[in-house]
C-alpha cells in the first residue's frame, strides 16, 4: 500500500517540474517530464485505481497535456503521428462541414482551430487540404450566386412576360359582351349569337398559345367563365329559341281556333266572316322574322311556327275572300250634288296612298255632323282648345293595280270658323277591305 503512495509523490514530483518547465518556455523537457508523472502514475493506478489521489494526479497530467497541445505541442507517445484528441476532433467538425459544402461553418470552424491551436499544429498537411477546399466551395459559392442572379433575373423577366401576357388576354376575354343564351328579346340574341362566335374564337386563340407559365387569378377565372358559358350558350339558346318560337306559334294557333269557330255567317247572310288584320299579321310576321336568323343552320326546329303562320295566312285568306263576296258598297245618303266636294276630298286622300287606284262607285254614306271637341293642344297640357266642325263619311270601291278590287271607308271633315265659314275640307282613310266586284252591279 505504501508503495502507491510513493510512486504518487513522485508522480506529483515530476509533473511540478514538467509545469515548471512550461511555464519557463522548455516545452519538450516538459513533454518529457510529463510522460515521466504519467509513467509513474500508471503503476500506482494499477495498484489501487479507485484511489482519489490517483484519480486526481491523471486529471492534472491530463490538463497539463491539453495546454502544451494549444500551444502545438505533441504529448502523446509516438510523436506529431499522433494528434491530440481536441485537434482531431476540430479537424473533424472543419471536415464534416466541407463534405456538407457548408462554407460559412468550415470557415468559422477553421478560425476556431486557428484561436484554439497554434505552432506546428497550424501546419498541419490537413489543415492545408482543408484550405484548398474551402477555396473551391468560396469559387462554387461565387458561381452559384451569380448563376442564382442570373436565374434570378430570368424569373423576373419571366415574371413581367407572363404578367404582359395574361394582362393582354385579360383585356380580349373583357372585351366579349355577357352572354348566356336565355334572353327573351330577339336582337339581344342575335348580339348574344356573336359574342358566343367572339368568345369561341378567342378560347381557340387562346389555346394556341400554349402558354406554360402562370396565370393570375383575375385571367384564370376569366377564362373558366367565359368557357362555361361557351359550352352552355348552344344549348341555353335551343332552348330559349324553342321556348319563343311556342309561345309565338301558340298565338297563331289561337287565331286559328278563333277563325275555325267563326261559323255563323256561313248562316247568316246579313254576317260577314271574322278576319285577321294585316297589322296582327304583320306583327306575327315581324316576330317569325326576327327569330329567324337564330334559327341558321336549325332552321327545321322552327317548321311548326312557320307552317301555323301559313296556315293562318291561307284561311284568313280565304276567309278575306268569303268576306268580300259579302261586302257591298252602302247607298248614299244625300244628293250626288251635295256630295261632289266631300268625295273629291276622299279621292285624293285615297289617291294618296294608292296613286294607280282606279275609282268604281262612290258614295256619301252619311249627312254632314256637326261636333265640337274640347282638349288640350298636346301632352304638355299649356293650350286648351276648341275645335267646331262638320264630318262624314264617303266608301269608295276601287280596283287597285294587282287587279283586287277594295272598299275604302273614309272620314272627311272641314272645321268651322268663328263667322260661321268653312276651312279647308279633308279626309284619310279609316278602313279598307275586299269586295267582289260582282257586288257592284
């Protein structure tokens, strides 16, 4: 036991004079002293290793070996072969950091080695690789930056491109009127109708583009609106299209029925047949022909109201030629005298309308009226006025130029002035309809 104890004092011996030496600057006869303490305290620690004087003796060589190694001093037995432990594990953390190409951490590591190191372990064969290879990471850090400038200004100047491209196409797509195929007005379909054909045209430009980059939002949703309502627009139209053409075919079919059940002058002799006017044929007319165009290319969906129109035309026809039979011019009322001035009036106001009429029979059918008319002079209701006059009523039945031969019922009228005199007689034509001329006799 005593023997431990012994080689502990002279342990302690030997390392006193190794720091004595390092501290004098005598490195390597304190390296030597060291290795000295170290050998003579390994045979105590053999002896009793638990013992805390042992332990503590190997904890002072052993900071005594990290202070020389800061200094670049080898301890270890073996020589420079044989680095440190701290040096080893600095040159491990510079290392990890070059394979994982973090510069910014090898170089900080490397500084680290540099504060924490110096002398011969400064010179060391890794220390020079590790340089070199920092210099090449710094030149592949230098290429990348300018590469990622590089790239960087690219994906900006992209960046405008697609901006100036989605902002042109944004502008076209505005550009198209609404439409969804389900207005009820026939000129707003027809408008509809093109800016279907606009909007088709521009998404098929549009997909020729074969654009690549990014869409904004306002173009995207754009885009997506305009092609659903494109898609949807022929049948929407179809529908609308076969949803007016009924309701119109609807009407002419009622007149039909009402004609149909227009039967009791077929017994009456004193009744005449009912028919259409021209002006609510011609309204149904206007109609058919307006929806007309929609119809292009479709035009067999629209048979039904076109061959009821027809229909009506003929037995209204028909029914104008039954009537005309039945019409007779009625007798006068008063002197062929006293009816020159007013028929004279009536002629040129029929010649008017139809110059190459030819006149067959006249007549006055009515005495001369006396009314009086009180009323404002027009809608802004600022003059009140009061008209005297006279009227009646002359029929005239002429053959016009298509050789139909008509009855033309007329109002003629002349205002009378304040000292009881007459003006300026005129007339217009209130009704005109056809007659046989076989009437005449």
């Amino acid at each position: 036991m005593e023997d431990y104890k012994k080689n502990i004092q002279e342990a302690n011996g030997y390392l006193r004079k190794a720091q004595n030496c390092m501290f004098s600057g005598k490195n390597e006869e304190a390296v030597e002293l060291l290795n000295k303490a170290d050998e003579i305290g390994s045979l105590a620690k053999q002896l009793n290793p638990d013992d805390f004087q042992v332990k503590s003796l190997f904890q002072k060589i052993e900071k005594m070996r990290k202070d020389l190694e800061r200094k670049g001093v080898a301890t270890r037995k073996g020589g420079n072969d044989e680095l440190p432990f701290e040096v080893l594990a600095q040159l491990n953390r510079i290392r990890d950091h070059i394979v994982k190409k973090e510069l910014n951490y090898a170089k900080k590591e490397l500084d680290v080695f540099y504060s924490k190191f110096a002398g011969p372990m400064c010179e060391l064969p890794e220390i020079s690789e590790f340089k070199t290879h920092i210099m090449k990471l710094e030149e592949e850090h230098l290429k990348a930056e300018e590469q990622n400038k590089e790239a960087a200004a690219k994906a900006e100047e992209a960046k405008k491109q697609d901006k100036m491209f989605c902002d042109e196409w944004e502008a076209k797509f505005k550009s198209i009127p609404y439409f969804d195929g389900t207005s009820r007005n026939a000129k707003s379909l027809l408008e509809e109708k093109e800016s279907f054909q606009k909007a088709s045209y521009v998404l098929n430009e549009f997909e020729k583009e074969n654009f690549s980059g990014q869409l904004t939002i306002s173009l995207e949703s754009l885009i997506n609106d305009v092609k659903i309502r494109a898609q949807q627009f022929p049948g929407r139209l179809k529908e609308t299209l076969r949803e007016m053409s009924g309701e119109i075919t609807d009407k002419i079919e009622e007149r039909i029925e009402f004609l149909n059940n227009d039967i009791d002058w077929k017994n009456d002799p004193d009744k005449k047949p009912y028919v259409i006017s021209k002006r609510e044929l011609d309204v149904f007319s206007e109609s058919i022909e307006e929806l007309r165009p929609l119809f292009n290319g479709n035009i067999s969906d629209f048979d039904p109201t076109i061959n009821a129109y027809q229909q009506l035309c003929e037995i209204n026809q028909q029914r104008m030629q039954e009537r005309s039979s039945k019409t007779s011019i009625k007798p006068e009322a008063v002197s062929a005298e006293e009816a020159e001035e007013p028929t004279k009036a009536a002629l040129e106001a029929l010649l008017k309308k139809y110059p190459d009429a030819k006149s067959l029979k006249t007549s006055m059918i009515k005495n001369w009226e006396s009314k009086k008319i009180e009323e404002w002079a027009d809608s802004t209701k600022t003059q009140w006025i009061v008209r005297n006059f006279n009227e009646t009523t002359v029929q005239i039945a002429a053959e016009l130029n298509d050789g139909t031969c008509k009855l033309f019922t007329l109002n003629v009228e002349k205002d009378k002035n304040s000292d009881g005199s007459f003006g300026q007689i005129r007339s217009h034509i209130m009704f005109e309809e056809l007659m046989a001329k076989e009437t005449l006799v």
